[in-house]
C-alpha cells in the first residue's frame, strides 16, 4: 500500500462570528452556521460542505464516464441528502438525476462508479485523522 501525502495543506482563518475562510490551492471557500445555531448564514457549515464534496465527486466522475461514452450528460444532476443522528450525519442518500439520454444499459456502471469515487471511498473507509498543537509566537 503506498501512502501519499498531500502537497496543499487546507487552512481555515476566522473571518467574523462563527464564519471562516478555508483556503485550498489558492482558492477559498467560507463556512458559517445557520442563525440559529449562533451564526450569520453566510456560507455553507462545513458538514453541508463534505455533502458538497461527495456530490462534487461522484458527478465528476459519472459525467467522466458519460464523455469517454460519448453520452450526452449535460442534464446530469446529483443529490445528496444527509440524514442525522445527534451530532453527526449518520448517512448520506445520493440520487442520481440522469437525463434519458443515458440508456439504461450504462446504468449498473454509473451505480459503481458512484460507489467508488474518492469521496465515497474516504468516507466508507474512516481515515486516520491525527491532531497536533503549535503554539504561535506573539511577535513583540
């Protein structure tokens, strides 16, 4: 088994409240909480954003599959619903939307490569999450 590691560290910044800034490769992404839960609404919360993610990826990869096809995927659309227990999501029910001009022939395909896309497979398979504390120096 090789393990890689990522070159791009993903960084969150406070911005105000409960929202922040999450740089990724030199873009950046803002979360946020609801009002209710003591923040503005601004942005996603950063579990809407992982249900982002896995939708992200599997039509990413589904669509892949429908150009190497040369299957007209311009209607394609992925949902993802969490559903919820206590303080965590405790699973995710994902429908594809595919257009009709997909035949259904390619349809147990699209089932597996939705299986298996990156997302879906770091989700089904618990990564290792390590925390360390740095202590910043205060420049005087």
């Amino acid at each position: 088994m090789v393990i890689r590691t990522s070159r791009h560290a993903v960084v969150a910044t406070p911005v105000e409240g409960l929202s922040f800034t999450v740089s990724v490769r030199g873009h950046t992404v803002s979360t946020d909480q609801p009002a209710h839960a003591g923040g503005m609404d601004i942005a996603p919360t950063p579990l809407e954003l992982l249900s982002a993610s896995l939708a992200g990826c599997i039509a990413l990869y589904v669509r892949k599959h429908c150009i190497a096809k040369q299957l007209d995927s311009a209607d394609l659309a992925v949902e993802v619903k969490p559903l919820w227990r206590e303080d965590r999501i405790a699973r995710f029910d994902v429908v594809l939307h595919l257009p009709d001009t997909i035949p259904a022939s390619e349809y147990d395909a699209i089932a597996r490569i939705a299986r298996t896309c990156p997302v879906h497979n770091t989700l089904t398979h618990s990564p290792e999450i390590t925390v360390q504390l740095e202590q910043l120096s205060s420049v005087s």
